[in-house]
C-alpha cells in the first residue's frame, strides 16, 4: 500500500458522513415558511376542474379553495396567493371583472379570509390578464399596443378592491413602469396603508409560461414582450429593482425561478427586504411529466429544485408543490 502520509491533509468528506452529520452542517434549509401556495379560483364551476398540463393542480371552486387554504395553514405554508379565472363572457377590453367587488378573484379573497383569517398571509395576482378578452395585462391602443397609463389607473382601482376584499398583500405583475408607486398612492388613500406589495421586479417573457394560461384560461392574442423583461438581459432587472424600491416596494420577486438563478442572486444580494421567487407552471410541469416517465426521482428533484432557489437567495418561494413539501419537511 502506498504510503501518502498526511495526504490529504484536509477532508471534506467527514462533514459527510451520515445524514444528521449532513443536517447538521447545512448551510441552507428549506421550511414551511419559506413557502407561498398559488391557486387558481374558478367562476361558474361546481367540482374542481383539473389542468391538464400541471398534474395535481386544479381551478377551485370556493369550497375546495378554502380547503386548500385550511391545508396550507395546517402544514405551516405562509401564504397563498390567489387568481381569478372569470367566465368567458364576463371577459372584456378593460378587465372590468378584474375591478368588480363582486368578481371571482375578489369573492375567493373574502372567501379565504373568512375562513383562516391572519393565519395565512393571503395575496393577490394584481394584473389584468386574466380579465380582457385580448389577454394582454393592460388596456390596449386602437393600433393594439398596451397603454402603460392608462392601464396604471386600472391597476389603482383593482388595489382598492382587492385590498376591500381581503388581501393583506398585493402582487402586481403586469410590469407597467410605475405600477409601484400608482399602487401604493391608491391603497394609502383609501385607508389600506397596512396592506403589503410584492412587486413583480423581475418578471421575464419566457416560455415556461405555457401551463399557467390554460389554468388561468387565457386568451392571449400575439406575446408580452414589450412589457416583460427580455432573457437576456441582467441590468435591466437591476434597473427594475431600484425603481420599484423606490416607489414603496415591501418586497420583491424574481419570476420565473429556475432558469432565472443567476438574476435571483443579484437581487438578493442588492436589497434588504425581502426577496420571493416563482417557481412556475412550466417548472412544474417539466418535473412532473419527467417523473411520470420514470426519467427522475420526483420527490427527490422537487427538494432539490426548491432549494437550489433558496441557496440563490429567495426568502419565500412560490411553488405548486408548497402544502405538500411543508407536509413533509414537518414529519
């Protein structure tokens, strides 16, 4: 045998020795808390529509959309953050359902509020897309192009109603320059100066969107790449960044999470609020469909997946799989 001596003086490898020695000596851990549950609320529907492209997600009804909110409570999720899916017909150029007290996404607030109170922080997608019969997250020009004004006085009115419904914090997504600060004037004047906003910093045009639109049942006409961010860009989130903590942003978020790391980092490193991230529909559905194949370990992955996004910097994640990762990192 050949003699090395000292060789190698150090070894990394005790620090690995057993699963409690390499609990022990994490430098990152994922909890409950760390996690925000999004679901979809679904007019006209009396059982629970499942999606097609995201096995295990549904569109509620309002009683299964409290259930959901009692189970994410029960496993220690944070929050949950809702969207509205309207009827077709209810959908119009302006979103009206958007704004209308009585619309889904309002109703599933107050629903979800009356049924676990402060016991989950409870947030609202603030965007229009869900809502115009064009699917684009704002009002449209005659010539088809997103008016950003005129779309900031729509997002305004949804805050108020939002908040007036529930909502303890509001989720702008639609990234309209100065979304922030028309969002914030709207709630302070109307007596919601308590309700938070997690604003939509960075919020890129990628393709991992696909499964979130048939939940949302989206009638999108052409893309949004004149308002979300190009993929290959970095600074120009890092702009997006200041400007929305300047307007009164309470936290930020990165969205999508995975492919979007990098970008992640930077943000976390930059700020001293709070930073989410998305991990989104088609984040999900790749995971999902690969484990279906038998291509992956699916537990496994899901763990592996969320905290990578956690290592990156993300204080709360927004994930699919929240109730039922908190379920199992409370055993």
């Amino acid at each position: 045998m050949t003699d090395y001596g000292n060789f190698p003086g150090s070894r990394p490898r005790r620090l690995r020795t057993t699963p409690v020695m390499r609990r022990m000596v994490a430098e990152t851990r994922l909890d409950p808390a760390n996690l925000i549950l999004p679901a979809f609320v679904r007019e006209g529907i009396d059982a629970p529509v499942a999606i097609s492209a995201m096995p295990g997600v549904q569109q509620h009804t309002l009683d299964t959309l409290r259930k959901a909110a009692v189970d994410a409570v029960a496993a220690g999720v944070s929050g949950i953050m809702l969207f509205g899916v309207p009827l077709d017909e209810k959908k119009d150029a302006r979103g009206t359902a958007g704004t209308d007290p009585e619309g889904i996404l309002q109703v599933g607030l107050r629903a979800v509020r009356e049924e676990v109170g402060d016991d989950l922080v409870i947030m609202s997608d603030l965007c229009l897309d869900e809502y115009t019969d064009h699917g684009h997250c704002g009002v449209l020009t005659e010539d088809g192009r997103v008016d950003n004004d005129a779309t900031l006085e729509r997002y305004a009115e949804m805050a108020q109603v939002q908040a007036d419904a529930g909502a303890h914090v509001v989720g702008p997504s639609g990234m309209m320059d100065g979304q922030v600060g028309v969002i914030r004037d709207a709630l302070d004047q109307t007596g919601h100066e308590d309700v938070s906003i997690l604003a939509y910093t960075a919020k890129y045009s990628s393709a991992f969107y696909g499964p979130f639109r048939e939940a949302v049942g989206s009638s999108l006409q052409g893309d949004r790449k004149t308002y979300q961010q190009d993929p290959a860009n970095i600074r120009e989130s890092l702009r997006e960044l200041a400007l929305d903590l300047e307007e009164g942003a309470d936290m930020v978020m990165v969205k999508p999470a995975g492919p979007y790391l990098d970008i992640l980092a930077k943000v976390a490193d930059a700020v001293d609020v709070p930073v989410a991230a998305y991990q989104i529909s088609g984040e999900y559905a790749m995971i999902e469909a690969a484990a279906e194949k038998g291509w992956i370990d699916r537990d496994a992955a899901i763990l592996e997946s969320l905290t990578g996004i956690r290592r990156a910097g993300a204080r709360m994640i927004l994930t699919y799989w929240a109730t039922e990762v908190a379920q199992k990192l409370g055993r």
